[in-house]
C-alpha cells in the first residue's frame, strides 16, 4: 500500500457531536458489497425531488447494493455502517455512452454516475452527524450486529425504537477474481445543491460468486423496512459480491456539481446542525 495514502491537507469542520477532519481517513476497513438488478419501475418513484435519475442498465435494470462496512480505525472512533445506494445519474447532466465503462473506471473523479444513498445506518453519533451535516446522507444510529468468518457473512440493521430487525443478511462467498480496490461515487442532496462526493479507495477487492445470499426485511413501518420492501431485494439475488477485509479509504468533501432545492432529512435528530461549520484549514499531513 502507499505510505503517503493519507498525507493530505486537511480541513476541520465542527458538527453538532464534535469535530471532523476532512477528507475522513478510514485506515482499516472491511466491506461486503452485494450487487443487485432491480426493475427499473421500482427504483424511480425512491427518487422523486432528487434531481436524479436511475441509470439504466444493459438489462434494462437498475443497479442496487446493499453494502455492509467494518471501519475499525478511523479518526472519529471505529463504527459500522450498512448502506442501500442505487446508481444514478444527476439530470442536468449527458448520459455516457455505457455505464459499464463508468463503473470500470478505477479513478472515481472520472465518473458521471455515482450511487444515491438512500439508507445509511451507523453506530455511533459522530458518524450519524458527520454524514448528515456534511454531505447531506440520511444516517441514523442504531445497532448493526454482523459476523464476518471466512466465506461467510452476515449483517442486521436493528429498530432503534423497537430493537428488532429492519435488515437481516446472510450468505456465502463463491470462486472470485482479485483485482484492485476502485474508488466510489456519491451524489448526495445539500445546501441547495447535488453534491458530487469521491471516496478515494486504496487496497484489493475480490469479485467473488455469489453462492446464494438470503435477505430478510422487517414488516415494521420505519422508512429503511419500506424502502427495502419497495425495491423487493427479499425476492431476487445479487447477481456479484464483491468482498474486501483490509481496504482504506478517504473520503473527501463534496463539490456542488448542479443547483437543486434540498429536500429536508430524514430521521432528524434535536440539536442537529443544517451543515457542519469549517473551523480550521491546514496544509499538515493528516
């Protein structure tokens, strides 16, 4: 791995928990990546106020991961973290000529598309605040128990009221190919604006096939059940897991790429700030 990974200027910023170097250096992570094809009629209506649209695939399909990650070494304390994304396409902007060829592309800067977060639960306050100040995800805290144990995985995302689960995963990881770590893409919604977030990824990957994954969904009515429910993932397999246990990553601020209203948060929070406030800049190493 590169030694000067992590030797960027960094930027402080001050959230309603405390404050944030950015870019976030994440220096240990392990992720589980499950990588579905949903109609295309049932993504687009998530999306409405958005300014986004899903992109459509070779199968006429939109693509949706259910992503499970590990951060066991971060500045703001290890966490866990469980994201739905859907890949999309802001509107004002041209459509590629393939969104394959997008995906490939291992340098995130040079993507059109990116993933739309449409649920993102953590563990830990800070993180809840970090995402939802500064780039505008709809985190929320809850506890997210999981068990990573050679080819097998599993992860819950559990009620924060009732305690019971939203998400339970489980499955088995096939043959796969190894090949290196590529960046990832967020489009996000805030200060009026469609953020474009690049998260710089540093390590390997292993595209692995999928040797059959089981997805539960809670009957409850809290806003991740239903939209889980909306996109049907209990019903159809991820067609490739991609897996990693010892990636880093940065993730960097977001540049306004297209104005739009923002919708307001989800899941609000008492005390919350409406965007993280900058305190200090510096051109040291983090």
């Amino acid at each position: 791995m590169k030694k000067d990974f992590f030797d960027v200027p960094v930027t402080a910023v001050e959230t309603s928990e405390g404050q944030v170097d950015l870019p976030m250096l994440f220096q240990d992570v392990s992720g589980r990546f499950l990588n579905f094809f949903v109609d295309y009629d049932r993504v687009v209506p998530l999306l409405t106020g958005t300014g986004l649209v899903p992109c459509r695939f070779f199968n006429g399909k939109a693509m949706v991961s259910l992503i499970f990650y590990q951060y066991r070494k971060v500045g703001i304390g290890s966490y866990d973290e469980v994201t739905v994304v859907v890949m999309v396409l802001p509107e004002a902007f041209p459509e590629p000529m393939s969104y394959l060829a997008n995906l490939l592309r291992k340098d995130g800067r040079r993507w059109t598309m990116g993933a739309y977060v449409l649920e993102m639960p953590v563990t830990i306050p800070r993180a809840r605040a970090a995402g939802r100040e500064i780039w505008g995800y709809p985190k929320f805290e809850t506890r997210i128990p999981f068990r990573l144990s050679g080819q097998e995985y599993g992860f819950s995302v559990l009620d924060p009221v009732t305690d019971t689960p939203l998400l339970a995963v489980k499955g088995s990881l096939g043959p796969g190919v190894s090949s290196r770590a590529f960046d990832f893409v967020t489009f996000s919604g805030h200060r009026d604006s469609i953020l474009k977030t690049v998260i710089e990824v540093e390590g390997r990957f292993k595209t692995c096939l999928n040797w059959g994954v089981k997805v539960e969904i809670g009957s409850g009515n809290h806003r991740m059940a239903h939209n889980l429910r909306a996109l049907g993932l209990d019903r159809i397999q991820p067609l490739l897991v991609i897996t990693g246990d010892f990636f880093r990553t940065r993730l960097n601020p977001g540049e306004p790429v297209a104005a739009w209203k923002t919708a307001p948060r989800p899941y609000p929070v008492p005390g919350e700030f409406e965007t993280a406030r900058e305190v200090t800049s510096s051109s040291r190493p983090a």
